[in-house]
C-alpha cells in the first residue's frame, strides 16, 4: 500500500515537505493539515499590501487549491491537529478522531510572543499572519488615524514603513535603544530612523509596554514607561515563538530556543517523525548557537529536506549563515551571520572592514550610497559577519553572496582583490564590499 505521511502545518515549511514527498515517492498518501482557509501563500507580503506597494492580497496567493488536488496532495483547509502519538502513530484531528500515518512532518510555525500585559484581550490588536485577517484589518487601517507598532521586530520595521505610508501617525515603541536591535548595528539603523521622522513617524525607543488601555472592550491608548500613547489600533510584532506545543506534549525533544531539536535530515528524537520551519532550530554555521524564527526562504528549503527524507529519499539540511535583507524606511538594509552587537554580546572577537560607496556609475541618473561593513576574525581574516544599508540596489545580492563568502571560508584578502562587473548603469566602478576588505586590511596595516 503506498506510505501515508501527514504534514501538520500549511506555510511554507509544510508544503515544500509535500512537494518533497511527492517528488521522490509520487504514489505516497499526502495529508496536509491546516488551521487556516489557505495554504501556500506569502504572508511576507502582508505588509506591502497595507503599505501600497502591493495592490491586493490576491497578488500574494502562490497557487489556486486546484494545483495541490492536481498534485495528488490533500489538503485539509480549516482543521486543527490537538494531539501527536509517536508510539501508536496517530494524530488527532478535530472532526476526524485518529488518524494514522507512517511517517509525520511537523510544520506548526510560530506565534508572536506574548506581550505579557493588561488589555491584550482589547479588540484593535494586530497580529499579522493570517491573509484573510489582513484583509479584514486592511479596511480597518484606511479608517485609522493614530497606530502603534509595538517592538521594531523585522515585521514591525516593515508596518512602521507601511502605516506612515498610508498616511497614519505612526508610533513605534520598543525597549531596546534603537530597531532591529537583536540582529543589526546601530550605525546600520541610524539612516532608517532618520528617514522615519522624515516621514512622521514617532520613534520611542528605550520604552517598554505596560498594558493596552481600552474603552468598552476596544482599545483608546497604550500605557508605555515613558507616558500614553493615543491609539485605535495596536500591531502587536513581538518576536516570533515557535509554535512547539504539539511536539512538546509528544514528548519531541526541544532545544534552548523552545524549538523542535533536529538533525541534518530535519529529523526529530521520535521515530518517524521530521520538522521544519519555524517550529524548528538551527544551528549556525560559524558559533553554534542554535537559532529559531528564520526566513521563508529558510523554512522552504528545511521543508524541502524533511519531505524528501520523509518520502525515502536522502537530502541534507546544511547549518545557517542567515543572510536577511528587508526595505526599512527609505533605505534598505541586510547582513550576513552577524554584525558588530551580535559579535560583542557572544564575546566574538573581531577586526572590521568598512567603505561608504555607490550602487552605479556617480554619474548614472539613480544612483544610491552603499554602506558596506565587513568582519573578519582576527589572526586569519576570514570572514565572519557583514552588515549593510543602502538605497535599495543590490544589498540582497550583496548578502546573499557575502552569506558564501562566509561558508566557504573567504578572507579580507579574498574580497580585496575579487573581480566585480562595472557598467554605468548596474553597477559602479569601485565594488562597495572591495573597498571595505582594503580599507580593514589598511587599518591593520597602520596598526601593525
């Protein structure tokens, strides 16, 4: 009889393991299981539809639920899992009782995290997620006058950005002293504050939330540790939890983040049981240190790795060297592994390499500034992180490649002295990531 795998979880982790299954054993049984009306769509999207740059939530739907019938994947649409047993092999499906499988892929996904605070359960609280949500809470924006974003998370960088684009009076609270404060530098970020208050919006930094405050059940103002803040509507972008409670129960081992511990198959400590995405962690490719809450690109591809291994097949998931990237304000800013704070706080040592350049010819209408910063472990040069800003002209290329430099092992000497493509148009004469490798092995130069 073909081999019955159920996959619990219908974003991005989950259906690249059911195409993964399919691939290698295009007779298996595929059971997708779903909370929500809809499967395969970007929820990373979300935000630029509230801004504008998106026309509709239609534009962000990967594939009509014909394509997953068609691919001999069945998809349960609006139906919870409330319970896994490893030893007998069965979930429990609300609706259908037990339900047997011979192998199981968890793809729960994450939750934000809990503010913590009185009046969470106020309406006019956002949690951005859902594409049917959103576009209920897309005509509640249009009539919004004055909204908070709580905490400059990569989602809450990209709804400031987004409401200050529509027009609201944006404020954005978070208790560290500047945004994005647990992955990129302050001197990355000090351009996008800049080009937020050129846009009005209201930046209060060192400011931690004490409760929503509300009238007759929806919510009129913050209360903040610097004062109130006036708001109808609240996008709550704390940051992102794995959604583990299934596995937990089963008795799946977790890790230090709360995330489902795997191996390079994505395979968890149960038998017959893989994982992906955000329910997961990783670890990192140069430290170690196990990391939760990745990318989409990141959970389609441990996706990919659980459902291929799940069907029979042999595929290896490889640890991280996170390259990110994301538009904040006028700028757009990314990296690689890990900038300057992250470096001091995990005790890293470090020498840097850094250039200010341009995106084209300087003569080439268009053209944008690139701040380029390298970090390269000391004694061997090799590099180790990278961090950028610029007018949004190749910093996701940049970071993507500086993310190999990084696993291959390449040094400041390697950088300095790589070839780059120069046309006027596309790119300019003096490569920014160069400069920065000659100007870091400059410095050491004079310090020697």
């Amino acid at each position: 009889m073909p081999r019955k795998t159920v996959v619990i979880g219908g974003g991005a982790a989950g259906l690249g393991a059911a195409g993964g299954i399919k691939a290698v054993d295009p007779d298996a049984e595929v059971i997708v299981y779903t909370q929500f009306e809809d499967v395969a769509y970007s929820p990373c999207g979300i935000p630029y539809v509230h801004g504008g740059e998106i026309e509709s939530f239609d534009k962000l739907i990967l594939a009509g639920k014909q394509a997953y019938v068609d691919a001999g994947i069945d998809v349960h649409y609006e139906t919870e899992v409330t319970a896994i047993d490893t030893a007998a092999k069965t979930v429990a499906v609300a609706g259908e009782g037990a339900v047997r499988y011979d192998r199981l892929v968890i793809a729960t996904g994450f939750d934000y995290a809990d503010p913590g605070v009185p009046g969470s359960d106020l309406d006019g609280l956002y949690y951005v997620k859902n594409i049917r949500r959103a576009a209920e809470w897309d005509k509640v924006i249009a009539d919004t006058k004055r909204a908070v974003v709580v905490e400059a998370s990569p989602l809450g960088v990209e709804m400031v950005t987004a409401l200050a684009h529509r027009g609201i009076e944006t404020h954005l609270i978070d208790p560290n002293p500047y945004p994005l404060a647990a992955m990129a530098d302050p001197d990355i970020m000090a351009p996008v504050e800049e080009s937020w208050r050129e846009l009005g919006v209201h930046l209060h930094f060192n400011t931690t939330l004490e409760a929503f405050l509300g009238d007759g059940g929806r919510l009129r103002a913050l209360k903040t540790s610097s004062g109130e803040i006036e708001a109808e509507l609240a996008v709550v972008a704390t940051h992102k939890t794995p959604n583990n409670r299934l596995a937990s129960a089963a008795g799946i081992k977790l890790g230090s983040t709360g995330g489902i511990v795997v191996d390079d198959h994505m395979k968890t400590s149960a038998p017959d049981v893989w994982a992906a995405g955000d329910a997961t962690e990783i670890p990192h490719g140069l430290t170690g240190v196990p990391l939760q809450g990745l990318t989409g690109s990141h959970a389609y591809a441990q996706g990919k790795v659980a459902g291929t291994n799940a069907g029979g097949g042999d595929r290896a998931y490889r640890a991280v060297y996170v390259p990110w990237g994301t538009p904040a304000g006028k700028w757009v800013i990314g990296g690689a592994s890990f900038g300057e704070a992250t470096a001091t706080a995990l005790g890293i040592p470090y020498v840097l390499g850094v250039a200010e350049g341009i995106s084209r010819a300087r003569y080439y209408p268009g053209v944008k500034k690139v701040k380029v910063k390298l970090l390269a472990e000391p004694g061997s040069l090799r590099l180790i992180g990278a961090q950028m800003v610029g007018g949004g002209e190749g910093i996701k290329e940049r970071a993507d490649f500086l993310a190999q430099a990084i696993r291959f092992g390449m040094t400041l000497h390697d950088l300095a002295t790589m070839e780059n493509v120069y046309s006027p148009a596309i790119g300019a004469l003096n490569e920014p990531i160069v400069v920065a490798a000659q100007n870091g092995l400059a410095d050491l130069a004079k310090k020697a």
